[in-house]
C-alpha cells in the first residue's frame, strides 16, 4: 500500500479509510496526475462528496453529468466538459480526488 500525505491508498490510488480526505490531499492527488485543481475541478469534487454523504454511493457518469447538468447548467452537465477536468474519467479520477471509493461499473 501506499500514502499520499500520510493518507493511505489502494493499488489504484483510492483513499482506504475515507475519513482521511483533505483537500491537501485532493490536490497531491491532482498534481500526481498533472492536473492543477481550479474552481471548475472543485465544484464537481464538493458535488460528489455532497452526493456520496446523501447517498452513500458513488454517482454513475451518467448520473452524474446529468446531475452537474441540473445544478450548474447544460455547458457544464456533458461529457465533453467533465473529462476535460478530469481526463482519466470524471467518475473515476473525479471520485478518486474527493476521497470517494471507486465507482461501481469503473473499469
């Protein structure tokens, strides 16, 4: 196993104890993957984790860009623009970021 910042993470760099989440972390995580968080990144983190606390589960793409959609406007709910924030998949690398387990159905 490893750590970012003391946090330990999974083989596919998922956070193992979720409570360990730190925007610190989110952001090593981005940096890790050549990404550098900006507001745009941050809506849809704080969206997910919003989401995963009401649900207790990880949104689907599908869910989720619909979801970005309704609450931040058609530009932002499309697939288009959610992989240009998060290049390795917005569920994915988007839930990875905000300290969330791996979507059910990510590969």
């Amino acid at each position: 196993m490893d750590d970012i910042l003391g946090a330990e993470v999974d083989e596919e760099g998922f956070l193992v104890n979720l409570g360990d989440w730190t925007r610190e972390i989110a952001e090593q995580m981005a940096k890790d993957d050549d990404i550098v968080l900006a507001e745009e990144h941050w809506q849809v983190i704080d969206f997910l984790r919003e989401y995963f606390d009401e649900y207790q589960i990880a949104p689907a793409v599908r869910v989720l860009t619909k979801a970005i959609g309704k609450k931040f406007g058609k530009e932002k709910g499309n697939s288009k623009y959610l992989y240009s924030l998060f290049p390795y998949g917005p569920g994915k690398q988007g839930c990875r970021f905000a300290g969330l387990p791996k979507p059910t159905g990510c590969i």
